[in-house]
C-alpha cells in the first residue's frame, strides 16, 4: 500500500512540475529581460505561429453533449444533403453565350464544384466520425484485434453507462419441507413469494485500463412464511468495484492506442484529401492550356485553310485567263482540302477538350443555362522568362518536405509503431489488481412477540424437544406432538421502510470487503505472438514502402526538372523554326508571284510554316504543363496558386475574380481575413 502511495505521489509531483516549471520560467524570463536596461533588451520575439485547422463545417469528432439537453445523445448527428447544384459564380463569368474563363477563375469554379472533390472532402469527415468512435472506447475502424481495455462488459469502454431495472416476480414454491421452510406442518401446500426490485448501476472505464462499477441494489420481498423477522421486508446493497491492470493492458498506451491512431489517421485523410485537391487542380490547370492550345490550333488551321484558299483561288484565275497549268490548279485544291479536313479535325478536339474542361469546373454540366455556352480562356499564352533552377538534392529535400502523401504516409508509420508497442504489450500475462465493497442494509415490517403460548413449531434439528414452558418433552403430551423444533409465538407488525433500509447502508451497518489479485498465464500464448510479429512485419514494410515513395518522389522531381529544361530548350528552338518557315514561305511567295516557283512548292512552304507554328504553340503549352508537373512533384501547387485548404474544405471561395462588384456569400465573409487571389505568382 505504503509502495502504491509514493507511486502515485511521484506521478503527482511529475504532473505538478511539467505545469509549474513552464510558468516559472516564463516568469523568470519575464522578471530578467524586466531588470535589464531599456537599450539592451533585445526586440519582443514575433507571435508565435498558430496552424489554421481546416474549416471542415461540423466536427463529428466532438458528438453531442449531453447538458443541457441530456437527449441530444440519443439522437442523430445532423449531416446536410450534398449540394449538387452549380455554384453562381459559374453564371456570374456567362457574357453574351459566352463563359469568359481565366486560370483564376477555373480554380476557383474547381474548388467550388469539382464533384472529385467534393468526394474527397469526406475523407477527414470519415476520420473524424472514427475517432468519435474510439473515443467512446470502440475499435478502430477496420481493426479486428482485442477489445479497446481488458475489462469485459459495459465497463470495457471510456463512456460512462449508468443501467436500470424496474421488474416484479411472484413465485410459488411446494413445501417439500415445511420445518426448513419455516411454516411448520400447517395445511399449507405452498408458499407464496413475492419480489419487487428496483436497481441502478454505473459503469466506466478509464485510459489507464482503471475499470469502475457502482451498482445500488434495492428488493422488496414478502412471503407467507411466518418464519421472517420483516414481512415484508426491504433489503438495499450498495457495492462499488475497481479493478486495474498490472501487466497487460496497464498504462495509457495499450488503452488508448486505437484513440491515437484515429487521431493520427484523420490527419492522414486530411493529407490525401489535400493531395487530391492538387491532383485535380493540377488537370484543371492541365485541361485549361490544353484547350488553350486547341483553340489556338484551330486558328493555325483556319490561317492554312486561309492561305490554301487564296492560292487556289489565284491559281484558278490565272487558269482562266491561261497563264496557268491545270496541275497547278489542282495542287492548291488537294491542299485546300487536305486543309480544310485538319481545320474540322481541329474543331473536334478543340470541342472535346471544351468538354472535359466544362466537367471539371462544374456539378451538373446538364445544367441548361450552360446549354450551347462556349469556354472562351482569358489568359494569355506566355513563355516564362525564367526556368526553375535548382539542385535535384535542394529540390528533393524541399519535396519531402512539403509533399502530401510523403506526410500521409508518416502518419501510417506512426500508427505502425503504436501497433507494435500495444501488441508487445499484449504479449504479457494478464495480472489484474481488484478491491470491491459492499453494503447492505434491511428494513420492513418487523414482528414482535406478544403472547407466551407457541402457535407452532418450526424444524430445527439442533434444538430439544420443548413445551410450552420450556420443559424438556421425553414424551410429547398429545396436545403438542404434531409441534417439533422451536415454538413459534404470535406476533404484532412494527412499521418501517425502504428509509431504514436505505439509512443502514449509508451507516455501514453491514460492510463486506474484498480484494485480491487476478492472474491469467497463456500457456503457449501464440496468438498474442502473432499479433505481435504481424504488427513488426507490417512496420518492417512500412518503412521499405517509405523508401520506395522517397525513391519514387525523386524520380517525379528529376523528370520533372529535366522536362522544365528540355521544352524550355524546345520553345527556344520552334521560335527560331517558326521565323526561318514564314520567311521561307514570304520568298517562296515572291518567287512565284515572279514565276521562278510553282504551286507546288509554295503549298510545301505553307505546310512547313503551319508545322512549325503548331509546334512553337505545342512547345509553349507542353512548357507550362511541364510547370504545372513540376509544382505538383515539388508539392507547391497549393501555395503557387495562394490556395488554402480551408477553401477547399469548404467549397466556397471568397472574393470573386474578374467580376467587379459581385456580391459575396453571406457566410464566407467572417470565414476568411484576406481576399483569396488564385493564381501564378
């Protein structure tokens, strides 16, 4: 006893000191920068930085409270009907049939309605119900292993569980013996009981593995048995049970492990969901320049067709007037209509592209005010000056750093290494200290002795055979002989209740005390080993699928700056290829205006010069996907395009680019401290 004091003195005296050490040299500090002279106190350090939590609108983490309304518990968690509808910024950018559509604009209209997204965005919701859940004492979602604590029943979870019954029981029994039934040898062929009872219990259990139940205990019996010294009579029993794990399942580790590991894994969901978000901005960005390009294509196309158009119509007018060969006639019209087919083909892809940029900005693309709207991109096509320079190792470094599924994956080890520390201690002999105490108490209606002159006699085998006056009977006169045992006299009734009952229980009038040790020794004990050596092999692949992501994120990062470099190097040389094919088609032209060249040859120049403008457009648009690859590798979409997660989380984006003087949402305004600008720095 005297060695548990101390235990639990030591335990104190830690928990006081890690609370009072802080503030006292907080204060300390305080009180040495107060005594130093004005000039040479150094500046207040900066506020301390806190971490934004995502706003994820409600926490199912939390559940209901139960005060001040003690029924809340007991009913569902209000979850909203998901919002299917576009968003109005979507109608907002709509101009003359047309949806004029900046980068800006597209990530905000992705944030607000990419249904992937909004799919995602359940994931933290998802780990939060789970940790609700444990919480309560339950098991981690998709872990089968043992119960949370090692006590058995109500008691196994952290909630508290208070229990009642209310019942009623009337029993009759035969009078095999009617001496130990204490009736005597009457004409009575039964003996009717009956039981009223009433309990109440409370049952919780603790991180520590400490398990604690009160149970109150309240019966009212009356019996025909004239035997009872109350009839009826009320008997209350208070007892109260602790039991605490020694071994296994003792500390706050093996208790709570499933607690930490919700914990941990909401901020793992968190991270994918934050992944997903760069994933599907990363194709919003990616959709948005390819139908840059599409559209930009169609305008080569119709600038060829153009120029095709013209020298088939020159060439037509100098056949008619007979300066010109049917052949070349026909050469311009194979190529005005080989032309005319890229342009249709153009078209197609530019529409598809159209497509799949309108699914990715929108909830319902259905929706008829965008029936027949055209997306008309709003940001100019450039060439960045500067390409990202840095070493792969700085690079790789700062990936790692800043990646989501790199920190998601951390969380699994963490929960890795909790399962291999809980199941090692599993692997321990169940040794289970317990201390219960009881009270009860009796009250009722008790029978008081008013006559000297027994009514009957009831069995009672130690005793001799007596009269009336206590003589000794060696032969029982005959008035008397049916009478064996102890005389029973007439009694009076002498009022009391379920007060006394009650009264005697809080005296201690009658105390029961018990305590001990229980001890459980696994002869072989395989299955903990399994759970354990499951758990280290598990953490042991972990770690290796670590390396492998690490790998993995070097490769994407590498590519990624190889790829910066290599379309960097391709703009440069298309431009020149661009230049030298307009030239080349400008005196091609000349020449044949002064019949030094045929068609033919300028239609190949014309091929050349729509070639190479495709390919300089091709290379601008693979240079900034290359861009957007590279940020997604590095982890920087999010912070390239100042987006914040509580944005995402809540599918509402304030402020609204490139419309002057829209209105915002009522609810976003307080949500957010600083307009939100998405986009390239």
């Amino acid at each position: 006893m005297s060695r548990s004091l101390r235990h639990a003195a030591v335990v104190l005296w830690t928990v006081a000191s890690l609370v009072v050490s802080p503030v006292f040299a907080q204060a300390q500090s305080q009180s040495q920068t107060q005594s130093q002279p004005q000039d040479q106190q150094s500046a207040p350090p900066p506020a301390p930085v806190t971490a934004k939590r995502l706003n994820l609108g409600p926490d199912y983490s939390k559940g209901k409270p139960f005060f001040p309304n003690i029924f809340a518990p007991y009913t569902p968690i209000k979850v909203g009907p998901p919002e299917l509808a576009n968003t109005p910024r979507l109608n907002q950018l709509i101009q003359d049939g047309k949806l004029m559509l900046s980068l800006d604009d597209a990530i905000a209209l992705a944030l607000e309605n990419n249904l992937d997204i909004r799919v995602q965005r359940f994931l933290p919701w998802f780990g939060e119900v789970s940790l609700l859940r444990t919480q309560a004492g339950g098991v981690l979602e998709g872990v089968s292993n043992a119960p949370l604590l090692l006590g058995s029943g109500p008691s196994s979870g952290f909630d508290p569980i208070i229990q009642t019954q209310v019942g009623w029981e009337s029993s009759a029994q035969p009078l095999v013996n009617p001496f130990t039934l204490g009736t005597g040898t009457t004409s009575l062929s039964r003996l009717v009981t009956n039981t009223g009872f009433y309990d109440v219990s409370y049952s919780q259990g603790f991180h520590e593995g400490t398990a604690l139940s009160v149970s109150f205990n309240n019966s009212r019996i009356s019996s025909e048995s004239p035997g009872n010294i109350f009839n009826p009579f009320v008997q209350s029993t208070l007892t109260v049970t602790v039991s605490q794990p020694l071994l296994k399942g003792f500390g706050l580790l093996p208790n709570t492990r499933y607690i930490i590991e919700a914990k941990n894994t909401l901020k793992a969901n968190e991270q994918q969901f934050k992944l997903a978000v760069i994933n599907d901005i990363s194709q919003v960005e990616d959709d948005y320049w390819l139908l840059v390009y599409d559209r930009d294509f169609v305008k080569v196309e119709q600038q060829a067709v153009g120029v095709s158009r013209k020298l088939y119509e020159d060439n037509k007018k100098q056949l008619e007037i007979g300066t010109m060969a049917p052949l070349d006639v026909l050469t311009a019209q194979s190529e005005l209509a080989s032309d005319e087919q890229a342009l249709v083909q153009a078209e197609t892809t530019k529409l598809q592209q159209e497509t799949k940029l309108l699914n990715d900005i929108t909830k319902n693309p259905l929706d008829p005010s965008l029936n027949g709207v055209e997306i008309v991109p709003t940001q100019p096509l450039s060439t960045p000056d500067v390409v990202e320079n840095i070493a792969i190792q700085d690079a790789v470094k700062e990936a790692l750093q800043k990646r989501p599924d790199i920190k998601q994956f951390e969380y699994t080890l963490k929960n890795d290494d909790i399962e291999v520390r809980a199941t090692k201690n599993s692997l321990l002999p169940s040794l289970t200290a317990f201390g219960q105490y009881s009270t009860t108490g009796v009250g009722g209606n008790a029978t008081v002795n008013t006559s000297t002159t027994p009514t009957s006699y009831v069995a009672d085998l130690s005793a001799p055979l007596v009269d009336a006056n206590g003589n000794l009977l060696f032969t029982p006169p005959p008035a008397v002989q049916e009478y064996v045992g102890s005389p029973v006299y007439p009694t009076a009734v002498k009022a009391g209740g379920l007060g006394n009952a009650v009264s005697s229980v809080f005296a201690n009038d009658f105390p029961t005390y018990e305590g001990g040790l229980t001890l459980t020794l696994p002869v072989r004990n395989r299955s903990a080993q399994a759970d354990n050596a499951q758990a280290t092999l598990a953490a042991r692949q972990a770690k290796i699928q670590y390396q492998e992501l690490q790998n993995q994120v070097f490769v994407n990062v590498r590519n990624a700056l190889i790829a910066l470099t290599q379309y960097r190097a391709q703009v440069v040389a298309t431009e020149k290829a661009q230049d030298l094919a307009q030239r080349t088609l400008d005196s091609e032209q000349k020449k044949y205006q002064l019949g030094s060249s045929t068609s033919y040859q300028v239609v190949l120049r014309s091929r050349d010069l729509t070639t190479a403008q495709a390919n300089l457009l091709l290379a601008r648009i693979n240079l900034l996907v290359a861009e957007v690859a590279f940020d997604q590798a590095m982890g920087r979409t999010l912070e390239v395009n100042r987006i914040e997660m509580a944005d995402a989380m809540r599918g509402k984006v304030l402020g609204v680019p490139n419309i002057p003087g829209a209105p915002l949402d009522a609810d976003d305004a307080p949500a957010r401290t600083n307009p939100w600008t998405p986009g390239k720095k």
